[in-house]
C-alpha cells in the first residue's frame, strides 16, 4: 500500500492550568490518504479541533505542549520543523478552514483583499494577478457576482457566501490536505448541502485529501470515507463510513447516532450517550422502538385531544417591514419585509415548529408576536386580549405570559451576574417573590428542574458549558410561570449529543407545566421531533403549514421539498442504522 497523505503517530496534547499540566490528547494516531476524507467525529471538548491544530502548530507554545512519535507529510517528517518552514506549509501544502467564518475574516480589510494575500504570500505572482486568481477562485466556489464579493467587506456577505470566501481562501494555493473545522454547523441545510457538494467537487478535481470535523454523523455520512471517533481524547472506534454507520461496535458511537432525532420514527424521547456508556440500550435499536416509540394511534390521539382546545395564540395577516432609505435625506424607497401578510393559530399545550432558511422571517415574527419588534399591520391575539393593542403595564404583563429562549444563551447573559441573579431577575422585574430568601429558594428549584444543582446559584456564566448555559436560559425564562415560550434557535450552536438532553428538557418542562411553543429552527429533523404542526416560512412569508408527519411524507410546497431533501445523512434513517 502506498503511504498515506498524512501519517499521525502518538499525539499527546496538553495545556497549563494554572500549575499543573492537563493532557487533552492521549496519544492517538490517523492516517489520512489522498484524495478521501477522514471524518473525525466526537463531542465539543473531545480533543477533535485540538489534535487538527497541533498538526498545524496553531497552539500557544506557552500554555500547550505537544508530543508524538511522527507527524508525516507525504512521506516527509514535519514533527521536528522551525516556526519558518511551518510557515511555508500552512496554507500551501495543508490548509484549515475554521467553524465561524466571520471571526476568521478580518472584518477592515475586503474580502478579495484577504484571499489575494494568501497568494501573495506563498506564490512569486504580481498583485494584478493575485487579484485575478482570486476572482477565478470565487467562481470556482460558486459566489455569485464574484467581482462584486472581491471588493465586500465580510459583514456584507450571508454566512453561506463567507464560509464559501474562506474556502476560496483555503485551497488558493492548492493544498495537499484541508482540514474543515465545523465548516457547516451554523448554516441552513440547504447552504450546508451546498458546502458539503461543493468540498466533494474541490476534492475530485483537485485529489486533495481532508479532514472533516464534525459532531454531526449525518454530515459525516454525506462526505467522509473513513471516520475516525474521538471521545475525552482517545479514538473509540474508526473504519469506513458505511461500517461506522450501520455497523457501530463502540456504546459511545452507537449513542452518537442513536441521539440524533429520528426521520421515520417518532420517540417519546430522544436516548442520550450516557445511557449508551452506562449499558442501558444493549438492546440497540429494538429496545429503543419498544421503550420509546410512540405508535400512530397515541399520536392520533394526542393530536385530537389538542385540537379540541381553543387557541391560545392567533396571528392575523402580520406584517413587519423595515424601511429601505437612501439619500441626505434618508428617503425611503423601498421596504424590506421580514414578516408579510402571515396567519396562524397556535393551541394551548402545542409545540408549533417554525422553520425556513436564514432571512426568512421566522425569527422576526417571533420577535413580532411578543413585540419585541414592531408590527407595521395585523394582528396578534392572546387567549383573547388584542397583544398589538396593549401599551404599558398591559404589554409587560404580557410579557410575563409569553417568553422566549434566544439561540446564543451566552450572549444572553449578563457575563458580571451569576446565574442566580440573571434567573431572579425577570421575577423582581414582573413583582414575583420579593422575599429575597423565596426568591433564592425558587431559583434553586428551578435549576434542580433544568438539571443543574442549587449550589451552582452563585457561580458566572464562563463557567458553564454550552448546553448548562442553554439551561440557564430556559430557567429564567420559565421563572415568571410563562404560558408561552417561544425557543428561536435554541439547540442550533449545540453537540448532537447536548441537544438531545436539551430536547428532552423542553418535552419534559412542557409536560409538567403545561406549556405551549414555538419553537424556532433550520433543523428540520429537530423540529419534526418537537412539533405537533409545523409553518413553513420563505421570504416572509408562510408557503406550508401542516400536522409534522404529513407534512414531512407529503410536502405539497417545492420549497418545503427541497428542504427536506436537504436533509444530511437522510439514507441512514434510525430503522436501518
């Protein structure tokens, strides 16, 4: 057999807490060949990102230190090379493209700009040619109006056109390998399949090998050959991409797969990983169905039985149009509409999904309804009280009835408050326990409730992984007893594996408390599982609104369609894997 592209002999990777040295990876080896894809999967944390940026000598040599026994190039050992000849390497022979495209573009310099630089420094080129090289490879990645792009600023591009700008920036100089860090996780199912065909195309023409880092085995399914799974810094399990898929030995691969929301099959509740690692499901997926499916007939009846209610939101012909201005005089010319002419109901105990494409207007008209944005026409109703009437003390008792989880629970959070005075907050704003010893107490339960512990009151919100975060987020917003609780985005940043115990949460909270969603999402999968009915929403617009089974087996709309054909990994269903 020939040698591989790049050969990884016993990597170690640790970092300096404080005084002590913690090792984040344990010695793990990879082989990656030309011309296929390596899928490294595993959690956030799991030391998938770390070991790609070791390979590239990204890490701060003061707090990191990284050891192995032979990292190999073509055949070449680059374990022992200086700073300078690293530096001839990255970028010409192997390239990265990172998770969060904006913070990877410097956003003062233009988009061309930045990629002619690339060029630049690894090839002897004029700038004119440069310029004209970088032009071609915008075509190359499919950015419409490529000139135009040349000369934008990043905050000027959609997420999909700048992962696609990155990319362009990426095998500018040809790569031998790309190494792609979470290149899709935040992009719509449409522009991920998008930037998943367009990776595949780069790499036939160009028999580049690559690295595909992910937490998604339905994204791996679309692009890897092999995979590779990786879990507290150790591979578990690696072989072929349809091996792993449909034949994973290891507990902690088979709860990977088994965490992701089902398409054909509908759970009570999503299994979670550390079931699988505790032994739970050695029944596999038989004992999943026979524990967790919920059959046509407790569906039909659970959907009569809500049906029956009266709805406690309506919606009537919204619109929400910003104005387009332009001139001294800020003439407007033109509206952009965000929300336009949408109905809907939703009854009390349901979960309605909202999903579209990024611009759509699904976010927007939940800001709408809770008039967090303006309405400029129509109507919303609240168990019977006109929401877009209401004006003061009436509006933010409203408020109190109606919440809502945002999709980044960081940004969210006051990062100077600890958790307990961010979830007590809403309650002094709304004049709910002004006991401070039943305010705490509350608190206290209300974070047993979302699975976190009383003692973690006075701690800050840096100190919580991404999904105790989310947690927090859903505390505070069930602190003032809300009927409603509209969730925008709010598993879309998460590990696989995170998301589902969030999902449960949401299912379990709703069910104890009887509350009612909208819930909000580019994840079709997601919002399946979640929904009684789904709205399906295009340029402002609501294009489908159906029961989410029917509506998933029988899309009427060609959008809705497209949508779902989207879908990552959608030939490795629950039942066949």
């Amino acid at each position: 057999m020939s040698e591989p592209l790049l050969s990884i002999k016993n990597l170690k990777v640790a970092f300096k807490h404080e005084s002590q040295w913690v090792e984040a990876v344990h010695g793990i080896d990879l082989d990656v060949a030309a011309g296929r894809t390596l899928g490294l999967v595993g959690e956030s944390g799991s030391g998938k990102s770390v070991s790609s940026l070791a390979v590239m000598r990204l890490l701060n040599e003061r707090v990191s230190s990284i050891e192995a026994d032979s990292i190999r190039l073509e055949g070449e050992e680059i374990k022992g090379y200086t700073e300078s000849q690293m530096a001839e390497v990255r970028g010409k022979r192997i390239a990265m493209i990172f998770q969060e495209p904006m913070t990877s573009l410097n956003p003062v310099y233009k988009c061309g700009f930045q990629v002619s630089e690339m060029i630049l420094q690894h090839e002897p080129v004029s700038r004119d040619l440069a310029r004209e090289r970088a032009i071609d490879l915008f075509k190359q990645v499919m950015l419409p109006r490529p000139e135009a792009i040349y000369d934008s600023y990043p905050h000027e591009l959609s997420g999909g056109q700048k992962q696609r700008v990155m990319i362009a920036m990426a095998i500018a100089c040809h790569p031998q390998l790309l190494i792609a860090d979470e290149p899709t996780t935040a992009l719509d199912v449409t522009v991920q399949l998008e930037i998943l065909k367009l990776l595949r195309k780069l790499q036939a023409e160009t028999g580049m090998g690559m690295i595909f880092i992910t937490h998604d085995l339905g994204v791996v399914a679309e692009i890897a050959d092999d995979v590779a799974v990786m879990h507290n810094g150790e591979i578990l399990e690696r072989g072929t991409v349809n091996d792993i898929m449909k034949h994973p030995q290891h507990p902690y691969t088979q709860g990977l797969l088994a965490c992701r929301p089902p398409m054909d099959v509908r759970l009570k509740r999503l299994p979670i990983v550390k079931e699988f690692l505790d032994g739970q499901w050695q029944g596999g997926k038989e004992q999943i169905l026979h524990d967790l499916q919920i059959t046509d007939e407790e569906r039909q009846a659970h959907l009569k039985q809500l049906y029956n209610r009266q709805p406690l939101l309506k919606v009537e012909h919204l619109q929400t149009w910003y104005p387009l201005r332009k001139g001294v005089f800020s003439r407007v010319y033109g509206h952009v509409k965000a929300v336009d002419d949408v109905s809907l109901e939703v009854y009390e105990g349901e979960t309605l999904g909202l999903v579209g494409e990024s611009g759509c207007g699904k976010t927007t008209l939940g800001r709408s309804i809770l008039r967090l944005a303006e309405p400029t026409g129509g109507k919303v109703w609240f168990d019977g009280v006109e929401v877009t009437a209401l004006k003061g003390q009436a509006l933010r008792d409203f408020r109190k009835q109606a919440q809502i989880v945002f999709q980044d629970p960081y940004s969210s959070l006051n990062p100077r408050s600890t958790i307990g005075e961010a979830i007590a907050e809403p309650m002094r704003v709304h004049g709910i326990e002004t006991d401070k010893a039943q305010c705490r107490s509350k608190v206290c339960d209300l974070l047993e409730q979302v699975g976190l512990k009383a003692e973690h009151y006075d701690r800050y919100p840096h100190e919580f992984s991404g999904g105790q975060r989310q947690r927090i987020c859903i505390a505070r917003a069930l602190a003032v007893d809300p009927r409603l609780v509209i969730c925008d985005e709010s598993v879309s940043a998460l590990d696989v594996s995170v998301q589902a115990q969030v999902l449960n949460l949401l299912n379990r909270l709703k069910a104890e408390r009887g509350l009612t969603y909208i819930f909000i999402s580019h994840d079709l999968s997601v919002v399946r599982f979640m929904s009684d009915r789904i709205v399906v929403m295009y340029n402002g617009k609501s294009v489908e609104i159906n029961e989410a089974d029917a509506l998933f087996e029988h899309p009427l709309n060609a959008y809705t369609k497209k949508l779902i054909d989207a879908l990552p990994g959608r030939e490795h269903h629950f039942n066949n894997t």
